[in-house]
C-alpha cells in the first residue's frame, strides 16, 4: 500500500493553486478540471508514470496524454515541478527547463509555451495536441498500438525491456460522448490494448450545465462491453485509492482498463462546488482567496511554489525514471551490437528518416491508352515501398478491396491481439478514429498511412487538421475522387472535399493523373517529415500517358508542370487527376483548328505555390490570359490559376447517380466541352 505525506499533500495543493493563478491571471480559462484531478494526476506522475524529466524524448517512456486539453493548466504544472527539460526546434534537449515559473504566468498569452490547450512540438511534456474533445483518447489508442508493433518487431529473447512502455490518458464527460472516443475505445477493447489506462474524470459537469442534460448512460457498462477492465474510485481525493486503481491497472494485461473517478469540480473552492462556472471561466479574485483559505494557502500569495514540495515531486519522478532510461540505455548498447540491423532499422525510425535507396528502381509503368485506376496503380507501389520501409503500416476503414491498400506481402500480416507484429490494420467502420489513431502512431514514430473514400474524409477532418498543426508525416490514401463515382451518386461523389482540404494549413494533397505520376506522389509523400500527405485517386482506370512523347512524371515534385507544350501556346489548359485527359484530347482537338495549347498537369497547388517565382511564370505565363481550368469538383479556388477572365470547368452542385459516362457527359466534362471553352477564351 502506497504511503502518501504532508509533502504530497502540499505539492497536490500547488498544482491546484497554480491553475487558479494561471487561470486568473490570463482572465481565461478552465480552473476547475485541473483542481479536481490534480490528485489522481500527483499519483499516477509521483507513483506510477515511468518518465525521465531530464530525457523527454527517451523512446521508451510512458505516454500521458491529456485529452481533456481544456484542463491544460494541470499539465502545466505538473511540467513545471517535475522539472522537465525544454526540446528545442531541432529536437535537441537542453538544459532550460520547458516551463520555468515564467511561462506558467503567462498562460494562453502570445508567444508562450503555455497556450489555451496543449500543443506537441511546442512544450516538451506534451505528448500530443488536445483540445477538440475525444481525439487524445483516440492518439492513445494509436500510441498503444504502436507500443504493441514496436516490441513485437524488435524484440528479441533477452531484451523483452526494449518497448514495455505504458499508455495513460484523462478524459472527462465530453470525450466520452465525441464519436471519435466511441470508436477507438471499441477498437482498443477489440485488440486487448493491454498497455492502455484511461482515467474518467466523471465530475458530471459539461459547459452547458450538469452531464444530465444530455448524458445519463453507463459509462463503465459501455466500456464493459467494449471488453475493457472497469474500476471505480468514489473520491477523487482519495490518494490509496487512486494508487491502487493504478496497481491493478498495471496488472491486467490482457485488455486496457477505464478507471472512473468521481471527482468535483474545482475540488475545494468553497462556493462554486458542483456547478459548472469554475468548468469554464476563473473563478474571480475573491473566490480564489477563499479557496486558497480554504487549503490552508496563504491567500494573497500569487504563483507560490514551495521548493519542498516542487523538490519532492521531481525526485519522485525523475528517480524512477532516470533508473529505468539508464537500464534502457544499457540494454540498447547490449541490443546495438547483437542486432545491428535491426538497431539501425529503430534509429532510422527514431530519426524519421527511411532507409537507404528506400525509392531506387520504382515502377515505370509502360503507356496504356486504356491504363488503370491510380488505385490501383497505388496499391502496386504501396506494397512495394511498404516492403523497403519495415515501419510504414496501416489500413483502411474498412475498404480496404476498394483503396487497395491491404499489404499482400507474405510477411505483411494483420495486426491482431495475438498477432501484434501485422502491418495491417483492420479499423473497421471508423473512418474519424482511424485518422486520430494515425496521428498516435505517428506520434510514436511510426510511417502510417489511413484509407477511404475522398468523399468520408468529412469524418476524418477534424484528425487530418491535427496532422497538419501537429507537423505530423501521416500519408491518407483515399479513391473515389470524382463525379466518377457514377451509380453511387451524389452522396458518395466528392465535390467541395478537394478545396476543403486545399484550405488546411501543412496538408499536402496531391491528386495524380496516371500511374507515373502515382509512383512520384509517392515518393515525394514518403519524404515529407513534417507534414501529412493526402493522395486523392480514381476508381476508374485512365491512359497511362506516353512519356516519349511528353513531359517526364517527375515533374509533379513541383506540383504543376507543362505535359504537353505547343510553339507559341495562344490557350492554357490546366488540370489535376483523371482530368489532365480531357485537357490532352482537347489539344488535340484545337490542333485540328490550328490552335496552340499547352497542357498543364498540376497535381498539387501547395507544392507548386511552394517554387520559385520564375518557375511558376514558366509553366503559366503571365501575359498567357486565355485559360481553362478542369476539376470535377468545386470551383473554389482555381481562380487563382484561372486568372480575372479564364473559365473554369467544375462542379456547382452535387453529382447524379449514373454510370460515369453518362454523369461526367451530363455535367459537361467532355473534350468537346473544354474545347469548346478554349475557344470561347480566344473569342471563338
């Protein structure tokens, strides 16, 4: 039985006073979250978490995540006494701490490293970027499986310590009703997660009032069906009881445990106990005084940390650590020289670099005027690469057939409870969870790649925006680009996705128009190691272009390039994906007509807003002002490219449920009809 003390007890009360002052200070912010669970957190960081404050980013620490980020200040705190080192932009630790007292007073201020809601990359001790509720239950649920993979690929007899870190996260009533929570907590119980504690902050408290207002079912019975361990603690200060909910927590092994902690919020602020105005807001300079009155505090003090209790906290923690990182380091020397293939394998991965000549002998896919899906043609070099690169893994939400992403290697496999080594992941029906496990996955170091139809990326938005703002080298692969779609309709044909996801910042997206364009995506996608990609493919099969006759594939690395060129081009014809055909046969239908058109494929606006000024003048000429831009999809945006008095062809409402001829006929996507606006460009 764990032994708590007056300086546990003082060092709780610290992390709860500094919260108010933050809080109060910055006159914004949630108080109450962190004050409620500062104990269970003071337990798990004091007792039970296995973290080297002076080595943040020693690979086989355990993971907490706070996906109640709105309670950041907790985080804070604890960040602050442990003590923990600052990382800085190169990933270099140093010897300044990540949150000295300073930056604690200047919570959710410009320029700090204490903003509104945690964010990686920014404060060393913050595993991931939370906020939007739900995903950092679902980026744990990645971590996990990934703790899984990492040990089952690289352990060996005799050094069973090499990845047996552990998963902890705090949620609160809010994560627990986003869908996103739903779905990875099913599939984390699915997959036995093992390695996996969530911890309920169950306050019943939301923004809008008491959880009864919309939210009375059984928490711990859903999480029982969803083949998770459940234990209760009825008194969120209750340090022994927490500690034992921690112990038991560790020892079951065979499924993740949810532990649901009864706790108020703002635990002791005398007059706004059990409402919800301390979720939200400070609670006012008198309430603080009281509160602080209330702990025994001394009232007027601002920022107080006692050194004793800071003291106590920090070798708490960093001596468990800091045992267990030099016993890790002891065992990957020993590791290092008794498997140096796979140690180099680990250091790469750790790097986020790829092995070498990891994109020497791609495919060269001969011409075809029938050509193939770029599905398909991705599904080729996916399996190629994914056996070049032992850490790239991943799935599909469930459409794996149609993305063609399933790796069929022999020693691909699936991942499973029993088979944790599989590169497949099967993710079921969860297209949001998948992307937020993604990010988990990423987070650990691993190459992962997520799947489905462009049109479902709806669900997975909120995650693939983390991506992007977490810097994070997560490859989506989704099919089923366009109108194309045909009989399944509109509500499977994608139309405003491409500029919805054009307009998030860092996303790279890329839409290929053949299967040599495929092969270059991918190996730009793959050399990304600070942004995620998003590949958007056809179902349908196009020509395999002739690259003896025009220009080389390669030329998508600089997002747009000049396919087909003309002496003296009167008209530009501008296009991505499946579309760049229309362009080239309309070429050819205005060369009958004596009039010159370049052709422009341009498979990706950002990495072509990305050149040099002269190479963009290059491709579309100034002075060039007749032009047609073609996508089947919105117009929003192309204007750019269009110019004041250029057209362009797109969609401007939904799609029909049809077969593709009839559909991409209906709505105008024809070379007779792009012809048809070039001329109308040059007044013809």
């Amino acid at each position: 039985m764990e032994e708590f003390t007056d300086l546990d007890r003082l060092a709780i009360t610290t992390i709860r006073t500094l919260a108010m002052d933050a809080v109060q200070k910055a006159n914004s912010g949630h108080p109450g979250a962190p004050m409620g669970l500062a104990p269970a957190a003071y337990v798990l960081w004091s007792r039970f978490l296995t973290y080297d404050p002076d080595d943040p980013l020693w690979p086989n620490r355990d993971r907490f995540v706070l996906s109640n980020g709105h309670a950041s200040m907790l985080l804070y705190a604890l960040i602050h006494l442990a003590g923990i080192r600052h990382v800085d932009d190169q990933g270099r630790v140093t010897e300044e701490p990540a949150l000295p007292l300073e930056q604690i007073q200047a919570f959710r201020q410009l320029g700090s490293r204490t903003p509104g809601h945690p964010e990686y990359h920014l404060t060393a001790g913050v595993e991931t970027t939370t906020g939007p509720l739900g995903q950092g239950v679902a980026n744990a649920v990645g971590m996990a499986i990934a703790q899984r993979w990492l040990a089952a690929h690289f352990t060996r007899p005799g050094f069973e310590g090499l990845f047996d870190h552990h998963i902890y996260a705090f949620c609160g009533d809010g994560c627990l009703m986003e869908g996103v929570a739903a779905e990875a907590v099913s599939l984390a119980g699915h997959l036995r997660l093992g390695n996996l504690t969530l911890l309920y902050d169950d306050n019943h408290i939301t923004i809008d009032g008491p959880t009864e207002l919309a939210f009375t079912e059984d928490v711990a019975a859903r999480f029982r069906a969803c083949h998770w361990h459940v234990l209760r603690v009825a008194d969120g200060n209750d340090l022994q009881a927490i500690a034992e909910a921690f112990h038991e927590a560790r020892r079951v092994r065979d499924r993740p445990t949810l532990i649901c902690l009864r706790t108020h919020i703002g635990y002791g602020a005398p007059h706004k106990q059990d409402t919800h105005a301390a979720h939200g807001e400070p609670l006012g300079a008198e309430e603080v005084r009281l509160t602080k009155r209330f702990y025994g505090w001394p009232e007027d003090a601002q920022f107080l940390v006692p050194p004793e209790a800071a003291h106590h906290f920090r070798q708490l923690l960093a001596r468990r650590g800091a045992q267990a990182r030099q016993l890790w380091h002891a065992l990957w020397e020993r590791y290092r020289h008794q498997f140096p293939e796979l140690a180099e394998q680990l250091l790469l991965l750790l790097q986020r670099r790829l092995p070498p000549h990891w994109d020497r002998d791609l495919p060269a896919f001969p011409p075809d005027p029938k050509g193939l899906a770029t599905r398909d043609s991705s599904g080729q070099v996916l399996n190629l690469l994914a056996q070049r690169i032992p850490w790239l893994l991943g799935g599909s939400a469930d459409l794996n057939p149609s993305t063609k992403t399933f790796l069929k290697f022999p020693e691909a496999g699936v991942f499973t409870a029993a088979s944790p080594q599989g590169r497949n992941i099967h993710f079921g029906v969860r297209e949001h969870a998948m992307a937020a496990i993604l990010n988990g996955l990423a987070l650990s170091h691993l190459r992962p790649y997520g799947s489905s139809f462009l049109v479902f990326t709806d669900y997975c938005r909120p995650a693939i925006r983390l991506s992007a703002l977490m810097h994070l080298p997560v490859l989506y692969i989704f099919t089923h680009d366009s109108i194309a779609v045909g009989e399944d309709g509109p509500t499977h044909q994608p139309v405003e996705h491409l500029a919805a996801l054009r307009a998030i910042p860092n996303l790279l997206v890329i839409r290929p128009c053949d299967a040599n364009e495929v092969v270059e995506a991918y190996r730009v996608a793959l050399a990304q190691t600070h942004r995620p990609v998003l590949l958007a493919l056809t179902r349908q099969a196009v020509p395999t272009l002739d690259r003896s006759r025009l220009a080389p594939a390669s030329g998508l690395a600089r997002g747009a390039y000049v396919l087909r060129d003309a002496p003296d081009p009167r008209v530009l014809l501008i296009a991505s994906g499946s579309e760049v055909h229309l362009c080239l046969a309309a070429a050819e239908l205005l060369d009958r007509e004596n009039i010159p058109a370049r052709v422009v494929s341009m498979p990706s606006w950002e990495l072509f807003e990305e050149q040099p000024r002269d190479y963009r003048d290059a491709v579309l000429p100034p002075h060039l002002t007749a032009r047609v831009c073609v996508e089947m999809a919105s117009p929003l945006g192309w204007e750019r490219y269009a110019g004041p008095t250029g057209a362009i062809l797109a969609m401007r409402s939904f799609g029909a449920s049809a077969p593709l001829k009839d559909v991409t006929r209906h709505f105008g996507f024809t070379p007779e009809a792009v012809a048809a606006a070039a001329k109308a460009q040059l007044g013809g």
